[in-house]
C-alpha cells in the first residue's frame, strides 16, 4: 500500500507539472500569436505566415527579454522541437553555458597575450568566476528539470538569485580589468558578449514565467500563492536548527573541530581546521575558534555548505590579513576571509584587513555564500572593506567600517541593527558607505540598511570638510540601496550621494532613504538626481518588500518599532467617545502631502477594472514621469496620487485628463479630510453616436474638435477612424452628466454651419436633486415623502372591508402589478448603476484569475466586421494616428 501511495503521489505531481506547463505554453502562445498579427502592416495583404508551434513557443519565451534576436538565434539552435516552458529555459541556460565555457577558453589566448601582471590576474581571475557562473547554471537547469509544482514560489526566488549571480559574476570579471594597462580589457569585454547577454536572457525568461505564474494565481495547485508577499512569514531557509545555532555560545554548543592557537583544540591555525569539513553536508558542521589573532588567509571553498564558524568575541577572535591592491594583488584576491559555500554562519568573530588607507582596495571579507548570516562579528579595513559579491546574505549586530566604498557587490543583502563606522581616508580621497552593483533591470539584488547606526571614528571628524562622506554611489547602471529607521550622526555630506563618474548611473540607479533620524538625516539639500527619493508612506517602500525583504522577514519581526507613547485626552463629545490627536504629529503628515494630488478612475460599463500596480504602470507611461511615486486607493475609484517634487506635480497636472484604455483618469487637487464617500461623482465615459455628419468631415482631427463640445474624447471606435461605416461617427467621451448634454451641435467653418444629431449609448442614470450617479431624481431619497411602507406596521392603519360590496376591479389589481414591475425595473437599473459608480473599488478584488489580465488584446481584424450599426465592435486599439483635443496624440 506504501507504493502505491507514493505512486500516486508521483503521478499527481507529474499531472501538476504538465498541468502548469499547458497554461504557460497557451499564454504565451496566444500571446505571441496576437502579436504577430497585430504587428502587420495595414497596408500588407495576405495573411501572417504560418508559425510552428516550436517557433512560436520561442518567439513566447524570448518575449521578455533585453536581447531577442540573441535569445531567439540561440534557443531555434538548441531547443529542437521544444515547446514545454521549462524546456525553454533549460535549453537558454545551456547555450549561456556553451558561451561562457567558449568563453574560458578564449580567455586563455587574452591571457598569454597580456603583458601587464595585474592583466594576467584579471584573467586568471575570470577564468574562475566564468567556472562559478557555469556552476549556477548548471544547478539551475537541474531545478527546473526536477520542477516540484508545491514550491514552484520558492524554485522562482532561487533561480532569480543563482542567475542574478550569474550577471554579477561575468561583469566582475570584467571590472577586473580596471586599473589595468594594454587591451586585454576591451578583448575580454567582446568575449563575454554573448554570454552575458544569454545569462540576461535566462533571467528575463525566469521573470516572464513568473508573472504569468502569479497571474494565473496556482494556488490549488501549488498550495499557497506564488510569489507571496506576505512579510509575515519566515523565509525558508531560516530552520529551527539554525536559530538554535544563532542563539548558541561555545559554552552551549558541541562543535565538531575545536581551533586554539594554544593547543588546546585540535588544530591551531584555521586553515588546517577547515580542510577537514565533509564536502556538501546538509547539517550543520561548527568550528569553534578560541580567542586570538589568527594571521591567515581563509578561504571556505563552495563544498563547505552549512558551517557555522563561531569565536569567543569579535574583539577577541580575530582573522587577520593585509594583501591590497598596492602591494600588487587583484582587488577580489585581496579578501582576508572569503566564504562561497551555501548557508554560511558566522558569529562572535572578527575580519579584518590592516593594509590601512594608503593600501587602497583590500578586503576584510568576501561573501559569496548564498543565505548566509553574520551575527555580531566585526569587518574592519578600509577601501572597500566588505563584498558582498553574490545571492541572499543576511547582517545582524555587526560592526563594518572603513572609507571608500566599505560595502560594496552585488548581493541581496540586508544589514540590519548594524554600526557603520567611517575612517579617515588619506588626502583628497572621499568615504562612501556603499557601491552596490545592479547591472540589469531584472536582478533580483541590492543593499538595505534598516535600525542602524551611521558614525565616525573621531581622527575623521576633525577632516570631515575636505574628505567628505557619502552614503553610497554607482557602482553600475543599475545599483540599488535603501537605508530606512537608521540614526544618521553628523557626518555625511548635505548631498547625500555621490556619483561614480561623470553621471554614469545617476539616471538609472535607485536610492531611498526612508523615516531616518539624527543631525546626518536631513534630505533637504540631497543630490536632485531623478533616481534618488525619500518615501514618505507609512508602509515599506514596494521595492524593499517584495525584492529583498520577503526573504528576511523573521529578522524583521524583531525591529518593529516600539509603539509610541500616547498622551491623548479623551473626552465625550455629543454622545460620542473623542480623542484629540497631537496637532504635531498631524502636521507632520499634512507636510508628506505637499506635493500630493487626488486622481479619480472613470469607466465605462463593461470596462474591466484595473489592479493598482497595472494602473500605476500605465499612468507612469501616459505622463512620462520618471521619478518614484506611489498610487493608493482609497475607495470609490479614488486615489492618493503620491508626488516626490513640485516639478513631478506640474508635469503630471500638465496631461489634464488621460485615457488609459479601459477608463480615463482625472486629477484635482488634494484637500485634507478627504472622503471619497462623500464625494458626487458627476462624470461617466459614454459611447456617442454623431448623425448627418458628412463623410468629409471623418478626419481625427475635425472630430476630436467636435467632441470637446460634449467632453473629453477618449477613443474612436476602429469602424470610425477607417471611415468604411458612414450611417454615423461612432467615439467615446467623457461626459459630465451634472450639465445639460447637447443633443444637437453646429460645426462652423469659413462661411459655413451645418447641425448634426447627437445620440448617448446607455447613458447612466444621474439624480440633478443630490448630483449623484445611480439613481434618477424621481426616485431620489431627498425628493421623496415617506410612504406607508416607511411607517412601523403597528402604525399602519387597517383597511376595513365590507363584505357585502365587491373587491376592487380587476383594472385595479392590473395596475398594481405594472407599479409593481416598474419598481423592479428601477430597481435593476440603480443596482446597474451604482455598480458601474462602484467600480473603482472593483481594483482592489482585481487579483482573482478571472480579472487577470495576461493576454494581449484581441484584435478586431480577427472577426467578421459588423453588418449593422448595433454590432459595431468598440474594443479596437486607438490608431497611432489618432489625435486627441488639442491636437494632442491619444493613449
């Protein structure tokens, strides 16, 4: 019976996987198929060439990438007649690993070539990063191979990791080269090319399957929903046994190999200790190191999985090294301590690098350990103290110091409760916390500081003015970090941040400082680069929480900031238990809203509604804004419209009303005590027929000139635009429905008029008594006597009947079915329109599957056209062409 259970449980993971596998390849088929036709001219004939299903799979999976014509040349040579997802990628990864072993092996021939010795390093030094990256690969390929449809959300977060990593690694190599002599640089730049494009792609593609994953909503499949972000759960990779290992001391704790420099254990150096850890152990293997100065070079190969290196005190315990770029060594060989093996603990020990300034790059500790943890352990150096080169690492209680770029790679990391402390620099150098190293959009990767601690030793105070410290610069295109609830002393520069070189990055970099404190947190003079912001909500920053912090929230439980101490008086007012609030506190938050505006989202009936982040997508497209910004519902179709500048508010007041197909949206400005509830909506978007318009008059312009005599136009219906139906031009506007409405318009020219009809298509019922949508006048609460029905039934009095008169006629029972119907129907009507006044609200259920929205748009050249004027089909794209009010183009 045990077999077969197991039998069947296998069979219903592989129905789970083929199950999964289907919706995928179907989306984006579809997808991939509308896009074709879309995409042909107008003026082409014949339809679109046949596409195989293999082809067509590709073409899907290549969709999201940065470089499609490389994604798609690679996989039509490795994919064979492939069409499952998970084949896809597989075969992706395979050919970045065929570029990046080709790769290696040109590398050899730059590296005979290249005269200069640190060249030489540089090389040698990517031969074995292009190894690491393989190794990724390869461990990612068996994943998906070996695909588990209940953890599909956690093989997601692994692959965006591992090849996160892979990126990362391919561009150290490449920064390998700086400071160097000759062209093995540029050489070695051309050889990765096409693998570090492929390593790109393979993330794109793992990112284009996870949204549509997301979007599918699998939750019955896979358990729980995928990619949750629910920052209450744990990640899991914290288990029992390791919080029990954080929490331990030596005095509590069995280690297995014992270091003292006294003899006491069973070895004195580290080195000699560490040979001696089993390779890929999936339990905990501990190496206790007594308290001394360790002068080694350590270096925690990626077989030793799972070590927890544990000392007597990081002011006790300590490694000790003083390799630097100065004394001739490549920056990433200079690390004290570097740690590759996954699941990594370090606690109560000390790293240190003692080439001291003038040493310029050299490295206390180099992590590329995958869910690492260090607790309480000291980092000291200088330049470039702690690189945090690769996948999730978590810090705790640690103390890191150093000037130029102390924290520096391309890690998720999180530091947390931590002590940054800068150091004098030698002589016209400057001191930057950090240098993360993002260098593609799709990386899952950057730094956040959170309830830490910015300060100085005191020789750097006295030359704070002449070598100024800075919270962080560019260490590529697309870095990304966030300090937040950290007290900032007296000791960074007003601007803040600091550029790279030039305004390399400064565009396309993310930086954030979020509700800091102390004399060094003031942001008023910080750099004005369009990428730097300071969030004002009261929740964490988007970013933060779904990129980097989901997998550290276990640690974040614990720095939930204490409840504020209240001092409110409380009073009964008229009946009602009141509170009066600190006018303070109130006046800071008015102050966060400086900048804010309130948005209205307007749909027609029929219109899908949008989820925010869609909304927020299209909005940020439709304004062209380019700085951070926040969009929050708050009810009724309303929204919260979070601007960072003065000059983000004037830009977007500038577009006025947009369309954003479905809907349009309108801004006005905000107030305080805002109620969306309170608020008459007075404006709907209505499809408007024009009759006895001449066909001459069918151009874009002349029309969007006759619409603003109603309203505001959002879109032509596709008949329209070609002008091949000409009963009637057929647009649709929005309208304000608390003024009258023409029902006929004259359209002037040099000399001329003419008058042409005007007809509203399901016009939505609006009371002129309260200004609202929902209900007509006649049936308006405020306009209506209390009727019977609306007294208690104790107080209604009874009819008497005399038994000798007939009943009441039969006329008379007629007439009271007919009232009766005509209630229903008003009634069905108002349930109609209040639900189309409702449905903003609808944007917060949008998240079920039925409202996801994944397809690209049918388009209407795949139906029949529509022989009459009842069925003329209103869901084509607006033409490129068509013009807006104004001249201006529609969206």
């Amino acid at each position: 019976m045990a077999y077969g259970n197991e039998d069947g449980a296998a069979k219903k993971k592989k129905i789970a996987v083929i199950g999964i596998s289907s919706l995928i390849l179907v989306a984006m088929v579809v997808a991939v198929t509308v896009g074709v036709k879309g995409s042909g001219s107008s003026g082409e004939s014949g339809s679109a060439p046949h596409i195989s299903t293999s082809k067509k799979s590709i073409q899907s999976i290549c969709q999201p990438t940065d470089y499609k014509q490389t994604c798609e040349q690679s996989l039509t040579k490795v994919a064979g007649n492939a069409t499952s997802p998970n084949q896809l990628v597989m075969a992706g990864f395979e050919a970045a690993i065929k570029a990046l072993e080709k790769a290696i092996e040109n590398s050899t021939t730059v590296r005979d070539a290249a005269k200069d010795p640190m060249s030489k390093q540089a090389l040698a030094n990517c031969k074995i990063l292009m190894k690491t990256a393989i190794k990724d690969l390869r461990v990612s390929i068996k994943q998906v191979g070996d695909i588990d449809p209940t953890k599909l959300d956690e093989l997601l977060d692994n692959l965006k990791i591992w090849l996160s990593a892979t990126i990362t690694y391919q561009q150290t190599c490449i920064n390998g080269f700086d400071n160097t002599t000759g062209k093995a640089g540029e050489k070695m730049k051309g050889i990765l090319l096409t693998s570090s494009q492929l390593s790109s792609n393979g993330l794109a593609m793992v990112v284009g399957l996870s949204s549509i994953l997301g979007d599918f909503n699998l939750s019955v499949i896979t358990g729980r929903k995928l990619l949750s972000t629910n920052m209450a759960a744990e990640p899991t990779w914290l288990s029992p046994a390791r919080k029990r290992l954080i929490a331990a001391t030596p005095a509590t704790i069995k280690p297995d190999i014992i270091v003292a420099q006294d003899g006491s254990g069973q070895f004195k150096t580290i080195d000699e200790a560490i040979k001696k850890i089993p390779d890929f152990r999936t339990e905990p293997f501990v190496v206790y190191v007594k308290a001394g100065v360790y002068k080694e070079k350590i270096t925690f190969k990626r077989a030793a999985t799972h070590v927890m290196l544990i000392g007597d005190g990081p002011t006790k315990t300590k490694i000790t090294g003083n390799a630097s770029f100065a004394s001739g060594v490549a920056p990433i060989m200079t690390a004290t301590v570097s740690v590759s093996g996954s699941h990594f603990i370090a606690k109560d020990i000390g790293f240190e690098n003692t080439a001291g300034a003038i040493g310029h790059q050299a490295i206390a500790l180099k992590v590329q350990s995958d869910m690492s943890i260090f607790y309480n352990c000291h980092i000291n150096g200088y330049q470039n103290s702690l690189f945090a080169h690769t996948y999730r690492q978590f810090y705790r209680d640690t103390t890191i110091s150093g000037t130029i770029d102390t924290v520096f790679g391309d890690a998720a990391a999180v530091f947390q409760n931590c002590k940054f402390v800068i150091r004098k620099p030698i002589d016209l150098q400057k001191c930057t916390i950090t240098a993360q190293g993002r260098n593609d959009t799709k990386q899952t990767t950057g730094f956040i500081i959170q309830n830490s601690t910015i300060t100085a030793e005191k020789d750097y105070i006295t030359v704070k003015e002449t070598n100024p410290a800075f919270l962080g610069r560019p260490r590529n295109p697309y870095s990304r970090t966030i300090f937040m609830h950290t007290n900032i002393e007296n000791v960074i520069n007003a601007k803040r941040w600091s550029p790279w070189m030039g305004t390399y990055g400064t565009e396309t970099c993310f930086y954030a400082e979020y509700e800091n404190k102390g004399p060094g947190a003031d942001t008023s003079k910080s750099v004005t680069w369009k990428s730097v912001t300071c969030f004002y909500s009261v929740s964490l920053p988007p970013l933060s929480s779904r990129l980097v912090l989901k997998s550290y929230s276990s640690a974040l439980q614990k720095s939930i900031p204490d409840v504020v101490p209240s001092s409110a008086k409380v009073s009964n007012l008229g009946g009602i238990r009141s509170i009066k609030i600190s006018q303070d506190a109130y006046n800071r938050r008015i102050e966060l809203c400086k900048f804010s505006l309130i948005g209205r989202l307007v749909l027609a009936k029929g219109d899908s509604p949008w989820k925010v982040n869609d909304l927020k997508q299209k909005l940020t497209g439709v304004w062209g804004i380019s700085v951070p910004w926040r969009l929050i519902s708050i009810g009724k179709g309303y929204f919260h419209v979070f601007l960072p500048s003065q000059a983000a508010k004037d830009l977007v007041l500038s577009k006025g009303i947009v369309a954003v197909r479905p809907g349009s949206f309108r801004l006005q400005a905000w107030v305080p005590d805002f109620d969306p509830y309170a608020e008459r909506a007075t404006t709907a978007q209505v499809w408007v027929r024009l009759y006895s318009l001449p066909w001459e008059y069918w151009d874009t312009q002349i029309l969007s000139d006759i619409a603003q005599g109603i309203g505001h136009l959002m879109r032509f219906d596709n008949a329209t635009l070609e002008g091949e139906f000409g009963h009637f031009a057929h647009m649709l506007i929005d309208v304000d429905l608390a003024t009258d409405l023409p029902v006929q318009l004259g359209i002037e020219r040099d000399g001329n008029q003419l008058w042409i009809d005007v007809q509203y298509e399901k016009l939505p019922n609006f009371c002129k008594v309260c200004s609202c949508i929902g209900h007509m006048a006649y049936d308006c609460k405020r306009n209506r006597k209390p009727s019977v029905s609306d007294r208690p039934k104790d107080q209604i009095p009874k009819k008497k009947v005399d038994p000798g008169k007939p009943s009441q006629s039969v006329a008379h029972d007629h007439a009271m079915v007919i009232a009766a119907l005509n209630v229903e129907e008003v009634q069905r009507q108002e349930d109609e329109s209040q639900m189309e006044e409702l449905n903003g609200e609808e944007i917060l259920r949008a998240d079920s599957p039925g409202n996801a929205n994944i397809f690209s748009p049918i388009n209407v050249e795949d139906f029949p056209r529509a022989e009459s004027p009842s069925t003329v089909n209103l869901i084509s794209p607006i033409s490129a062409s068509s013009a807006g009010p104004g001249g201006q183009q529609l969206s």
